[in-house]
C-alpha cells in the first residue's frame, strides 16, 4: 500500500505532463494547421500572381515582339536611309565633281572670250588697215588698166610680128630639114657601106673558122661512123643468133603441134572404130535381141502344142490318163523348163558381156574425148604462144630494119597487125552464181587472133594448161552492166565489171573442171511471158519493172523508181534496155539486134577489171575485134536472105554411160535375167 501511495503522486505527475505536453502538442497542431492554412492562402495567392505573371509575361513576349517587328522596320528604314544617303552622298560629290568642272569650263570659255574679244579687236585694226589698202589698189587698178590699153596695141603689133618672123622661120626649118635629110642618106650610105665591108670581113674569118671546124667534124664523124658499123654488126649477129633460136623454138613447137596433130588424127580413127564397134555391138545386140525372140516363140508354141496334145488325150481317155503319160509329160515340161532356163542364162550372159563392152567403150570414148579436148586447149595455148614469139621477131625484124641491108616487107606488115591483136592482163570471174556471197577469182586472161583464154597462173600460162577457152567467132558482143544486170554484186564494183554474150558451143573447159561452170541462164523460160512483146529489129522485148539504178540505152535517162517504175522492156537476147514509149512510138533510135543466134545455147560471162579505165579499155578493144573476128563477121546468109546457124560443135556431148538392169518386153513380168 504504502508504493502504492509512494507511486500515484509520481503518476499524477507524469499525467499532468502528459497533459502539459499534449496541451503543447494541440498547440503545436493547431499552429501548424494555423500555419498550413496560412501556407495555403499564400499558395493560392502566388499561383494568381503566377497566372497574372504569365499573363504579363506573355503580354510583354506580344510586346516584345511587336517591338521586334518595329525595331526591324525601323532597321529597314534605316538601312534604306543609309543606302539613300549614301546614294545622295555619291550624288553630291557628282555634283561637286560637276560643278567644279562647270566652273573650270566658265573660266575656260571667260578666257575664250577674253581671246575672242582680243581677236576682234585685231579683226577691227585690219580691217581699216585693208580698207587702207583698198583703196589704194583700186587706185593702183586704174593707173593699171590704162597702161593695160596700151599694152594691148602693143602686143598686137607685136603678134603681126611674130606671124611674120615664124612664117619666115617655117621656111628657114623646111630647108635645113631637106639639108639635114640629104645630109643623113648620104651618112647612111656611107655607114651601110662601112658596115657591109666590116660584115664581109668576119663573114669571111667565120667561113674560115667553120671550114676548120667541119674538117674536124668531118673527121671525127668518119670515126663516129665506123665505130657505129662494128656496133651494128656486132649487134646484128646477137640478132641473128637470137633468131636462129627462134626459129628453132618455133619449129620445135611446129613439131610438137605436128605431133598433137597426129594424136589427135589417131584419137579420131580409135573415135571411128569405137563407133564402127558400137555400130557392130548393137547390130549383135539386136540379133541376140531377134534370136531369144525366136526362141521364146518356139517354146511358146511347144508348150502350146504339149497343152493341145493334153486335152487330145484327155478327150480320147475321156479324162482318164494313165499314169505313164503323166510321168512321161512330167518328165518333158521339167526337160523344156531346163532348157528354158539354160537359154535364159545364156542370154543373161550374153547380154551382160555386151553390155559390159559397151560401158568399156563408152567409158574409153569419154576418156579420149576429155584427152582430145584437153589437147586441143593445149594447141590452142601453143598456137598462141607462137602468135606472141612471131610478135617478137617481126618487133625485132623492124628494129633492125634501118640497120641491115636486107628489108623484111611481111614483117613490116606483120608487126601492126599482131601489135593489134595481142590483149592479155589479169581480171576477175565470178566464183558462183551468187558473186556476193561467193566473190570473184583471179584469172589471166590472153586474147590471140583466134581465141580468148583464161588461165588460173601464170604458171599455168608457162606450162600451156588453160581452164576455159572462148571461140572469137562464137563470141556475140561485150557491153558495160549496170546495177539491174548484176543485182548480187556490190554497187561500187558495177564500173569495172563487163559482160560477153557468146554461143554455148565456143566454150571449152578443163576437163576436171566442169563443176567450177556457172550454171546458163534459162532463156527459154522467158519465151512464154505475157508481156512479149513482137519482133522488132531482131530484138525480143519483154515488159520489166525496175527498182534498181537502170538507165534507158536509148536516151540515157533513168529507167527506174523505188515504188513506180515507168514501163520498160528489156531484149530477152542482148538485154538492151528501153522505155516502152521509144516501141509505142515507132522510133529508129533503137540498135538491131546484136545477137543473131538461138537464145537456149547462148551464155553470158561477167568479167571485173582492175579499175573504170581498165573496164573501158577491155570493152573497147574486145569490142574492135568482136567485130573483125566475132559471131557477126563469120555467120553467112544464105540464098533465102536468112541467116544460117553457125555449124555443130565438134566437142562431143556424150556422158559416161550408166548401167540399167532393163527387164524383156518377151519374158514374164516376174522373171529375173541370169547375171
């Protein structure tokens, strides 16, 4: 009890603290609610002014930035102000500039003034001064003018005068010119005569100086003279010596053309035999031919006669033969069908080794014609090398005609007329038919009097061994091509490139060589056009369209149009080229003809110079001897007045013969010959 009194008033204690400390503490909360409410008056308060803040301060940002704008503008205004200052600044020291030199210009022109001022003055002075002397001149004119009257009498009785005096004087100078011309001829005279004396004298001492200078001359040509004799003989026994080799060439070549000769004479006689042993083949072939016919008719009619010989006994026996009959006809029809059979493989055989012979013939025929062919190219290369070799003497016969003592009359002949005919160079011919695409070959090519041949070399030409040959007398005319003529050739080759128009049986090849052959055109195919149109002058016309360069060869004017064509016509033989209205029209402008000859054996040669002026030169000198010695100066006219065909072509055309299994027309279809 007692720490029960001794505690409560520690307690009461305690508990009035507590309550003097919770007394403080709702002071303390009513203060700091005091305080927050106050706290928050004042928050209200600021964030009003912050609103009213913001309110002004944008307020102050519109201003400032109006005060901005005003300040730009005003910077503007200054800037023009400045600009317009300083241009009124320029002004103005243009102006001063101006001005200054305005007042140098017054004081100049004061100064001027002044001058003039002083000028005038002095003009002033003259002018009296010249009114002075005026006066006194017109003063002085009149004293003048009456001594000029008087001058004037004067002077007139002075010319009346003078007229006499140079009348007197006229007559004194015709004297004394006839003085002084008789005076001058007797000079000339005597000059004339000095100098024909002194002319006399150095003719003379030239005449004497000549005379010494000839006998010199005289001399030293006498020595000239026998020196150049020796010369010349020595020179006329190389010629001699060198003909003498000639000669022997030439007879060496005669002898080897003898020689050719005489194969070809022995070639023809094996030709003549070989035609006689055909002739003799087929007469035996048509023998055997009636033999087996014979045959087969006999053993037609015994079996026709063993057939009735059947049916009699048939009918005798009343269709009951004996089997004794059978085997004996058995026995014959297998007897008749061996002999059959032997005769037919007698005549298989038989037929087979004609047949066999033939082929040989035939084949040894070809061969010796290709031999012939290729000699007679051989002699025609020979009888032009010995054209050139004749050229050659008779060149060297003239160079020493003037020499010799002996003159050659034929060689002086001889020499123009090969001199003439000999033409020879390298042209091209086409590879193919289609030139573009296949191009052109390098030929030589030699024209004699004769012939026109093409070698592939020259060491062909050396070796006498010629690829094509062209008859002169075969060959119709040579002309220029244009682009129509010649479509697959390029346009800048149409210059050099010429054509020659000969008969198909002047042409002949290298044996071997007959597939390098450009194939004929078929001419033929153009007879049945509908655009014929009838003969005139021996020409052909046809209606063509040309769209290619073409030009008309009657009045040279163009013969062509990309798109329309004018009407033209075309020579289906000499391919000449003509508007149609020169045919509708009747004119005589249009040529004959050049081609008188069948069109189906007719062949065309395109031939490329080297250059236009070779193409001209080879047109015309081919031309020139087309016409002494082509188709038209050879062909003759018989007494109808038609022209006659130019004779066969003595090249055979016969080809290898080619073996055929034929069947019997006498035999049955299904019975095959013995081989």
């Amino acid at each position: 009890m007692n720490l029960l009194f001794i505690s409560l008033p520690a307690l009461q204690v305690k508990l009035s603290e507590e309550k003097s400390g919770r007394q403080r503490a709702e002071l303390l909360a009513q203060e700091k609610e005091r305080q927050t409410s106050m706290l928050s008056v004042d928050y209200r308060q600021i964030q009003q002014r912050l609103q009213k803040l913001e309110g002004e301060h944008r307020q102050e940002v519109e201003k400032v930035k109006a005060l901005q704008g005003q300040v730009e503008q005003e910077q503007q205004k200054r800037n023009l102000l400045q600009s317009d200052l300083a241009q009124q600044s320029s002004d103005a020291g243009r102006l001063r500039a101006r001005e200054q030199q305005l007042v140098h210009e017054v004081s100049q022109l004061r100064e001027a003034k002044r001058q003039i001022d002083e000028e005038l003055n002095n003009l002033k002075t003259q002018r009296n001064v010249d009114m002075l002397q005026t006066k006194e001149l017109q003063e002085q004119l009149e004293a003048e003018a009456y001594f000029s009257t008087l001058y004037k009498t004067q002077t007139q009785e002075l010319r009346e005068e003078l007229d006499e005096k140079t009348r007197l004087q006229q007559e004194l100078e015709e004297e004394r010119s006839s003085l002084v011309h008789q005076l001058q001829l007797s000079l000339a005279r005597g000059d004339s005569e000095a100098l024909a004396r002194s002319i006399a004298e150095e003719t003379v001492a030239d005449l004497e100086k000549e005379r010494t200078m000839k006998e010199l001359e005289y001399k030293d040509s006498l020595v000239k003279h026998h020196h150049e004799i020796t010369t010349k003989d020595q020179m006329m026994n190389r010629l001699k010596d060198s003909e003498a080799e000639l000669k022997k060439t030439i007879e060496q070549y005669a002898k080897e053309k003898d020689d050719a000769a005489k194969r070809i004479k022995e070639i023809q006689d094996q030709l003549v035999k070989s035609q006689s042993n055909a002739e003799e083949i087929d007469r035996l072939s048509s023998k055997l031919k009636t033999e087996t016919l014979l045959k087969e008719q006999a053993i037609n009619k015994l079996e026709q006669i063993v057939v009735r010989k059947d049916f009699s006994a048939g009918g005798k026996t009343k269709n009951k033969p004996s089997s004794a009959d059978l085997r004996k006809k058995e026995k014959d029809c297998r007897r008749l069908q061996q002999e059959l059979t032997q005769e037919r493989e007698k005549y298989g055989q038989l037929a087979a080794k004609w047949q066999k012979d033939l082929q040989d013939l035939q084949a040894q025929l070809v061969e010796e014609n290709q031999a012939k062919l290729r000699l007679q190219m051989e002699l025609d290369s020979k009888d032009s090398e010995i054209e050139t070799l004749q050229m050659k003497i008779s060149s060297m016969n003239s160079e020493t005609a003037s020499v010799s003592s002996i003159e050659n009359d034929g060689d002086d002949s001889v020499l123009p007329e090969h001199g003439a005919m000999r033409l020879e160079g390298w042209l091209n011919v086409p590879n193919k038919q289609n030139i573009k695409r296949h191009g052109w070959k390098k030929q030589y090519v030699v024209v004699s009097s004769k012939k026109i041949i093409f070698y592939n070399s020259e060491h062909e030409k050396i070796n006498a061994d010629p690829v094509l040959i062209l008859d002169l007398s075969k060959v119709f005319h040579v002309r220029s091509v244009t682009q129509g003529d010649v479509i697959r050739a390029d346009a800048k080759d149409i210059p050099r490139i010429f054509q020659l128009l000969y008969a198909g049986e002047g042409e002949a090849r290298r044996p071997g060589d007959e597939g390098n052959a450009l194939p004929v055109p078929e001419l033929t195919q153009l007879v049945d056009k509908p655009g014929m149109q009838p003969v005139i002058k021996g020409h052909e016309f046809i209606s063509i369209s040309y769209h290619m360069p073409t030009t008309c060869e009657v009045c040279s004017k163009q013969l062509w149009h990309m798109f329309r064509p004018p009407p033209a016509l075309e020579c289906r033989r000499c391919h000449i080229k003509v508007h149609k209205e020169h045919l509708d029209k009747k004119e005589d402008a249009i040529a004959p003809c050049k081609l008188h000859y069948d069109p189906t054996s007719a062949r065309e040669l395109l031939l490329l110079a080297g250059s236009p002026d070779d193409q001209k030169y080879w047109v015309t000198r081919l031309s020139r001897r087309i016409q002494k010695c082509g188709y038209k100066a050879n062909s003759h006219i018989d007494g109808t007045g038609q022209r006659v065909s130019p004779r066969e072509s003595t090249r055979s055309t016969l080809k290898p013969y080619l073996s055929i299994q034929q069947r019997s027309a006498t035999l049955p279809a299904n019975a095959s010959m013995g081989k």
